[in-house]
C-alpha cells in the first residue's frame, strides 16, 4: 500500500492471549499465537503509524514499535490499555482476551488428590467495550474469532460494542495458523479478504482502516 498512509497517527494494539493464573504453575490461557496482533503492528509501522504493542505471552519477537508492554492476564492488559489510550487515535483489539478468570489465584502450587475439583470463575473486564464507550474514543476495529454463525455474531458483536469496524475470522482456521480469511463488517456491509498469509492481511485491513478513519475519526 502507499507508504505514509497513517503518517503521524497512534495506533495501539492488543495481541496474543491472556493467561489466567489458577495457582502458582497453572491456568487458564486462549489459543492465540500473536502473529495476527504482530502483522497488524507490522503493518501499521510501515503506514507510517507510531504504534504501541500491548502483548499477552507469545513466541514472537515484537516488530520496532514505539512502546512495547508485555501483559499477562486480562487486568494487567486492562491497566495497560487504560494508562495508553489517551495518547492514541486508533484502537485495535486483536488480543484473545479470556473472558473469565479463576475467582481465586492461589499462591501455591495446588496438591493434587483423587478428588473431582469445581473451578468458580469470575469475568473479566471487556477491554474493548471500555475504549468505546469512553467519551471521546480513538477509531475502534474489534475482532471477533468464530466457530459458527460467522456473520450475525460479528455484527452482534459489533453491534453490542458500537464498532465502526469489526473484523471476523473462524476460529478454527486462524487461530495459531500462518494464513486466515478476514471478513470485514462496517457500515457499508460485508466484505471479505480471501485467504492470505496474515502479513498480507494485515496490509489490507490497515488500507481499509485508514480510509474509514478519514471519514469518521470517531
Ligand atoms: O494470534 P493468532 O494465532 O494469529 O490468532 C488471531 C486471532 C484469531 C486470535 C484474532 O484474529 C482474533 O480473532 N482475535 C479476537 C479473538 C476473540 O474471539 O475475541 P472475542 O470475540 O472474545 O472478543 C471480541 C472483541 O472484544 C475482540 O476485539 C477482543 O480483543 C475484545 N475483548 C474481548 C473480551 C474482553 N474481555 N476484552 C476485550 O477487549
């Protein structure tokens, strides 16, 4: 794409999953790889944007961003984002964020036993709810991961969170993987980019985002 194309913008992005700690060796954590979060980091740098990387643990070197957070659980990415977002005029919310957490995190490794264990989960925080409904929020795009029902729970969920862009894929074909559809829903409707290496993809979807941003910064 045109080089430039988001020069002087601040695009914050959340990658990776979040982990969920049940005790002191164990929990709870989605299957993200980060490398859709990253290619969206990657991308935007060459646009032109100052990016800012919010990452849950991950196997991947962070492409030359200007900030660099490591996280671990859904608070801590929470508090990041928090601290970050004023600063930013566009919200990317790649991140596998768990949506429950263990409602006690022991300190102690737990001593197995022969016993069946009831595990009480409490939500967490939606970190991306957060950011647009603040007063004035910077331009949202939302992922959402699906194993069915692709198109009406996007625009359910894009719907719930008051997105300008929502950006779906199958959870099954992209979690983890080198390639993955995208299907892009704002509203102009649906469109779909065929399946690609994410690097690729995330060229396409920063072109897209830069010229929805242009006509509706908010
Ligand atoms: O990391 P990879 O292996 O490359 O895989 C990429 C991906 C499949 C994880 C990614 O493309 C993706 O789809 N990420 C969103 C995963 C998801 O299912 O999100 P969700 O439907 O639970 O949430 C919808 C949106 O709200 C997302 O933008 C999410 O970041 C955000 N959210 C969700 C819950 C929460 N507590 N806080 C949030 O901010």
């Amino acid at each position: 794409f045109q080089p430039g194309l988001l020069q002087g913008k601040r695009v914050l992005i959340t990658a990776g999953p979040t982990f969920e700690a049940i005790d002191a060796v164990r929990g709870i954590i989605n299957l993200s790889s980060g490398k859709m979060g990253y290619a969206l980091a990657q991308a935007a740098l060459e646009a032109g944007a100052e990016v800012t990387l919010i990452s849950g643990p991950v196997c991947l070197t962070s492409p030359v961003v200007k900030k660099f957070i490591p996280i671990t659980s859904a608070n801590d990415m929470f508090t990041a984002v928090k601290n970050e977002v004023a600063f930013n005029d566009i919200f990317i919310s790649v991140a596998a964020v768990a949506d429950y957490r263990p409602a006690i995190a022991h300190t102690q490794k737990i001593k197995k036993s022969d016993n069946t264990m009831v595990l009480e989960l409490v939500p967490n925080p939606d970190i991306l709810q957060y950011v647009a409904s603040l007063p004035t929020p910077p331009f949202c795009v939302g992922f959402a991961a699906e194993t069915e029902d692709i198109d009406q729970n996007a625009e359910n969920k894009r719907r719930k969170k008051k997105l300008p862009l929502l950006v779906a894929n199958l959870a099954q074909e992209a979690m983890g993987a080198n390639d993955s559809t995208l299907i892009l829903f704002d509203d102009k409707g649906k469109h779909t980019l065929p399946k690609a290496p994410k690097i690729d993809q995330a060229r396409r979807l920063i072109e897209h985002i830069a010229t929805i941003y242009k006509q509706h910064p908010n």
